[in-house]
C-alpha cells in the first residue's frame, strides 16, 4: 500500500495522543533520507521515525535501533542544534494531503522563546523533509530544489515555504453526497470503479479504494456501469468518517510469514490470507517495512559487492561450462588408446602415405560372426609406427588433462560455492560494519585487484547476533562469514553445541552451555535459529549440530568453511516473529 493521506492521518493521530509535549533528546540521521527523533514523554521514551525517501516514505513511532554514520551529515548537525531540548507542541497536516507539521517549542541563539517546524512531504519520489521557523521560512530541507533544476518549485534557504500544486480532485473529507454522485455518473461506464475513486478524489491509496469497492459489491475490479452508487457511497462515507472520527484499526496483510499490504482499517478483499490486527502504527511499520528496508539499504550500500560477486559468478559459471566440455572431450581419450592399438595391430598391412584405412572392430561382433569395420585417420606425412605413436600420446594427454581438469572443476565448484555464501551473508547484513566485515573478507580472500580504492581495515571483534532461548540459554549467530569464523573457532568451548544447515548456505549458530545441561527445547531453539538463517525455505528443514569441538577447518580453506563428522540432524520449521521475539541487542 502506498503512503496515503488516510494512512498519515492515523499515524499523526498516535503521536498526538502519545507524544505531544515530549521533549527531543537525541537526532539521528542513520540513513541519507531518514530522520530519528530520540524523546521523553510522560509515558516513557519513543523513537519518531521520519522516512521521506522515494520508495517507502512514512511517519511514526518505531521500536528498530540502526546503526549510525559516524560522521552525522550536515542536515542532522543542524537538527540537533535547534531541535535537542525542544518540545513537541504542534502536529498537524495540510488538507488532506501527505504533508505533516511538527511543531516544536524552543529557544533561539539568545536564549529567546521560538517555535520551529519540521514539515514532512511524503509524496513518493517527490518526498522531502523541511525544517522551517515560526514564519514557515525555510531554513535548511534534506533535499533543496531551486529553478536551475528546471523545477516549478523553490526550496532554498531564506525562502517562505509553500506547499506543493494541488491535484484536481476533491478532498473527500468533506466532499458532499451530491459532489460525489456527480463525479460518478460523469465516470466513463467501462471504467473500474476503484480507478474512479483514486482519479477524483484526493489521499486515497488504491488499496483502500478496492475495499471500498469490494465491500459494495463483493468484488475489487468491478466496472462503474455495475456498481450501485448508493452502495459505493455508503462505503465511501464510512471509511471516510473512520478517519474524522479517529477510529483507526490499523492491520497487515500475511501470507504466511510475509507480510504483502498494510492499511489503517481491516482489509477484506484479501479473503484466506490473515487479517491481523496490530497495537499500533508503529508497531505496522515495523513489522511491514523492516525486511524492505534492510534489502533497500544492502543494496544501496553495498552496490559494489554485489556488482563485484555478480561479475565473480559468472566468470566462474563459463570458467566451469568451457572446463566441462573439455572433460566430456577427454572421454574420447579409450577411442585414440584403440586406435594406437589397432594401427599397431596391423601395421604389417599398413605404408607410408595412407590417408584413411579401414580395420575389423573387433569390440563389435555381429551375429554372423563378423566384426564391424571402423576407419582411421593417418597422418600420410608419418610412418605408421609414428601414427600409433600419435594416438597413444593423445590418449595420454587426454588422460592427464582429466585428472587436471576434474580438479579444476572441483576447484572452480568450491569458489562458487563460496561465492554463494557471501551472497547468503549479504540478505542478512544488519548495519555498515556488517557490510565493511564482507568487503574486509572478499579483500583477505583475494578479491583485492577486483576492488577499486580500497584498503583492508584493523581487525576488529565482530558484533554477532545474540539470541536467548526461553530456558534461558546464550545462542550466538553469525551474519557473514567472518562472523561465522569468530564465533566457531573464537568463542565457542568445547562443550558448546554449534548448529547448521545441512548441505545449504547459513549461519554458523552457538549454543553455549556455559557448563550447562541444554534443555530439548534449547536444542530446538538453536536449529531453529540455524534454519531460519540459512537458504533452506520451506518446512522441515535439515539442521546438522555437534559438539564444537568436532568442527574443523581444513588448511587454506576460504572464510566459513569447515568440516564435521560426528552429528545429529534435526528437522525443524523455523518462525520469524519467534525468533525475532528471542534476539536480544543488536
């Protein structure tokens, strides 16, 4: 579901019941388009979360700890200058549009009462965060805009804000019966009737247009000549009046574990998929967008480990392709063997200067008694003991270059299948220094000619992730493969139990017992926790684990490779709202 001004008004509404009069503590810019306000209220600390970029923009509480840049951008600087300290006295927005007003109460350079403003424009690609005075001028905005960029709208330091043009459409807060009866009978017959309501009316989201519909006639794409427009408009009026009445009910869309639309009131139109319902917009947020933002930020930061890993594989791929078809011609290697052997045979019979003869096959008996015939090529330059001496030196060649090449190959499967991992690792990188550990692994793993303008870092101790069963026990869990290392060959004790997926790409997973008996739910936990991390999908997944002190890894092996012997296997099917319940810090 796109960002609605249905959707921000329900979310406005939860800051001003929770947070209107809380104090700022701390601003954090962890991503380019992202603004974290840190405050206290009466009922305890909140995260406000500003989103304006141009894919998943939004306002509201969220319970996510990101990492932060080390060097705050100028944007953030200037927020916490102004901001840290003040109060948030003012939330509003503009006439039913996806502009948000935060107002905030504070104290200018002499010490003086002032009021500033953060105004929240989340309109898709056009989206932006503008930080203005009590005049509304314009102070600073996370992305400015001026006429050089041949832009109908000025948003440069000094200037007073205005908001953007208004479509032609009609608020639909306060758009009458007869305004809307208007609009439909004016509608294009064969026209969906969803598509109607988002062209004439203005903050409607087309998800909630199609439960509009859906509640009227039992079906979402149903044509403007098959609707009842009484029917419609009662649906429309009630919608409309949940949002003027405050009566938000906010719920996500699941297929299974995934979540596939969010909205501010039950969807309907979804039939078997699971409506649930959630405490709060935050709390929707959250779980809605977590996932989509970490693949956003993976690939916003780490573009060059995916271009260099992309390139890698398919060197690799037509390494391995040109490698086989050379091992499928060693095949013939038996062939240049026999046909040495039949020269030799019949060498009697044979002169200088033979180009092609044929010879009795005599592995091709026919029932007659007869043999098969087969013809040979000579070089008529040679003589013939010099021909059979050519076809045995092919087959030796042959027979060589099989072993070399089954090596190779075997090789070129081993590096792919490290390439793999590192894939694996980047779907579950968290934070920067997750992402600096792969690009410190692929540079020590020999990928260092492959990246430009850069230079290895100081080791570090990797912040892997932690986990906590319900019986109480630690369980540890590598992101990358670096992590895997420290966590299999740093921390583990000899008595601890590490776990992972069978055969598949996956985290290393810790149980550590700290001298403990583990429970059979710890075990469980653990493999869980291994399963869910790795590329296995689907249920009943094979898990491995053992003692650690039975995990090894083999001389000059890559990165997080290792090998066992004595273990069990487990099948388990892992959940994601229950381990997530389970991490514990970052």
């Amino acid at each position: 579901m796109a960002f609605d001004a249905c959707m921000m008004v329900s979310a406005l509404s939860e800051i001003k019941k929770t947070a209107l009069g809380a104090r700022i503590e701390k601003v954090y810019q962890p991503e380019r388009d992202e603004i974290v306000l840190q405050m206290r209220s009466l009922e305890g600390g909140k995260r406000l979360q500003i989103n304006a970029g141009s894919g998943n923009p939004r306002i509201g509480f969220t319970e996510i700890n990101k990492e932060n840049p080390q060097n705050p951008p100028m944007f953030c600087m200037l927020l916490r200058k102004h901001l840290q300290g003040a109060k948030l006295s003012e939330v509003s927005y503009a006439e039913f549009d996806r502009i948000a007003y935060l107002g905030f109460d504070t104290r200018d350079e002499m010490g003086f009462p002032c009021k500033k403003y953060l105004i929240a424009e989340l309109m898709g690609r056009y989206s932006n965060l503008i930080f203005a005075d009590e005049s509304k001028k314009i102070i600073s905005a996370m992305r400015t805009a001026d006429l050089s960029f041949d832009s109908m709208r000025q948003l440069v330091t000094g200037m007073a804000y205005a908001e953007p043009p208004k479509q032609d459409k009609l608020n639909p807060l306060v758009a009458a019966q007869e305004d809307f009866y208007k609009l439909f009978d004016a509608a294009p017959a064969e026209r969906q009737c969803d598509k109607f309501i988002v062209g004439a009316f203005s903050g409607v989201a087309p998800v909630v247009a199609r439960e509009i519909v859906y509640r009227a006639t039992g079906h979402t794409d149903t044509p403007v000549k098959y609707c009842f427009k009484d029917d419609v408009y009662r649906e429309f009026s009630l919608v409309m009046d949940r949002v003027r009445n405050e009566d938000f009910a906010p719920c996500i869309i699941l297929d299974g574990e995934r979540p596939v639309e969010y909205s501010f009131m039950p969807l309907l139109q979804y039939g078997k998929l699971e409506c649930r319902p959630m405490e709060s917009v935050g709390k929707l947020f959250d779980t809605y967008f977590e996932a989509r933002d970490r693949e956003q930020r993976v690939h916003q930061r780490a573009s060059d480990i995916l271009k260099l890993l992309t390139n890698a594989e398919g060197r690799i791929r037509r390494k391995l392709e040109a490698q086989r078809g050379e091992l499928a011609d060693c095949e013939k290697g038996s062939e240049y063997k026999k046909m040495g052997d039949l020269i030799t045979a019949n060498i009697y019979r044979l002169s200088r200067g033979d180009r092609i003869v044929e010879f009795d096959d005599y592995e091709d008996m026919r029932e007659d008694g007869s043999f098969g015939k087969i013809k040979v090529e000579l070089d008529n330059r040679l003589s013939p003991a010099a021909n059979a001496q050519r076809y045995y030196k092919r087959y030796n060649k042959a027979k060589n270059a099989r072993v070399e090449l089954a090596k190779q190959i075997e090789l070129g499967e081993a590096e792919l299948n490290y390439i793999y991992t590192v894939f694996e690792s980047l779907t579950r990188a968290e934070s920067p220094s997750d992402l600096t550990e792969i690009r410190d692994e692929l540079y020590q793993s020999g990928y260092a000619s492959r990246m430009k303008s850069y230079s290895a870092h100081k080791a570090h101790a990797p912040t892997v992730a932690q986990f906590e069963t319900p019986d109480g026990m630690r369980i540890l869990c590598g992101k990358n493969n670096t992590q895997n290392e420290y966590i299999t060959h740093k921390l583990a004790a000899k008595h601890d139990y590490w776990f992972h997926a069978k055969q598949t790409p996956g985290s290393h997973v810790l149980l550590v017992t700290d001298g403990k008996e583990p429970t059979d739910l710890d075990f469980t936990t653990a493999a869980e926790i291994a399963a869910y991390y790795s590329k296995a999908e689907g249920d009943n997944i094979a898990v491995d684990y053992t003692l650690a002190k039975n995990v090894k890894k083999p001389a000059g092996a890559k990165p997080g490779f290792v090998i066992y012997h004595t273990n069990w296997t487990a099948y388990v099917t892992p959940n994601g709202e229950k381990i997530s319940s389970l991490r514990r810090g970052k």
